[in-house]
C-alpha cells in the first residue's frame, strides 16, 4: 500500500515511471543507507530531490 502511494506520488510530479516504480520500492523496503548499493542511494537522491523541487513549484504557484 506505501509502495503504490509513493509511486504515485512520484509520478504525479514527473517522475520516470520505472525510476517512481524502483525509488518506492527502495523507501518502503525501509534498509538501512549501509544495505543499499551506490545506485539505489543515488536514484532515490536525484527522484527525491526533483519531487521536493516540483512540489515547492507548484504550492508557489498555487499561492499566487
């Protein structure tokens, strides 16, 4: 159920489908930064990273 949230929300705010698909797998999957390979830190970084960046965007929008 997390996994679908996160996923969606991802996607809602332009991320690559897979990419939504791999990062909410990785952040309900809850290891530990010491368990997950240099790719998946750095994937779920940059997707986390754009979403907050989408998100500030749009509530500046909706408050104007």
């Amino acid at each position: 159920m997390k996994e679908e949230f996160f996923h969606t929300e991802l996607v809602k705010r332009g991320v690559e489908y897979h990419k939504a698909a791999e990062v909410a797998r990785i952040l309900v999957s809850g290891k530990s930064d010491e368990l997950l390979t240099d790719k998946e830190i750095q994937l779920a970084t940059q997707v986390c990273r754009n979403w907050i960046i989408q998100r500030k965007r749009l509530a500046f929008i909706h408050e104007q």
